[in-house]
C-alpha cells in the first residue's frame, strides 16, 4: 500500500541530498527601474534528486546540452520560478514554477535543468 500523500513514492527517508535555493533580490532605484542584487539563499533542505533525462539542442549553429532533474522537497511556498538549486557543487535552473504535489501541500516539485558545457 502507498504511503498516504506520496509522491512517485516518495517518504520522509527518501530526503538525503541536501540542497540550497538562491535567488537575486531585486531593489528599486531613484527612477524606480528594478536593480538585481547579490545572489542570496532562501535557505537549505532536505531533498530527493532524480535524473530524469540528457538532451541536446541545436539553434543558430550552437548546441546546448541539459541534464533535466526532478527535485522533491518538504512543502514550501516560497519558491520562485526565477530561482535555482544548488546540489552538488551544481547550480540547477527550474525550467518550470515549483509546483504542489498531488495538491496535499505535502511536497513542492522543481522541475530543473543543468546546462553542461560542451568538452
């Protein structure tokens, strides 16, 4: 029987890699234009990372190739989809808003992306 507000199986114990969520404050100046400020952390939690798949994208002659992640942390609300999640000494870029699991308000979602340099 599946645990009660699991998602794709997920419990408590499936939490192990600790991961950071960063974003950029934005301040205001005198002609109320927006100024990005110094990366700044919303704090660090517990989460599952799951590799989900590898591609490559070709468009005007440069090739991108992106690692996509599934990131299952505890319920939170304040994560931004201008965010980014550091895991391993990599920084992750959401490719979509973090999202509500199964709407339990049990886990939050990030779906990402790792952008990797081509060798």
């Amino acid at each position: 029987m599946m645990n009660a507000g699991s998602f794709m199986q997920t419990n408590i114990d499936d939490l192990t890699e600790r991961v950071e969520i960063l974003y950029n404050p934005t301040t205001q100046d005198s002609a109320g234009n927006l100024i990005p400020g110094a990366e700044a952390s919303r704090g660090e939690c517990w989460a599952k990372v799951l590799p989900l798949s590898a591609k490559s994208a070709e468009a005007y002659n440069e090739t991108e190739n992106a690692i996509l992640y599934r990131v299952i942390v505890r319920y939170r609300m304040d994560i931004q989809p201008t965010d980014r999640v550091s895991w391993r000494g990599k920084v992750l870029k959401l490719i979509a808003p973090a999202y509500d699991a199964e709407s339990r308000k049990i886990w939050t979602v990030l779906d990402c992306k790792e952008v990797v340099e081509n060798a």
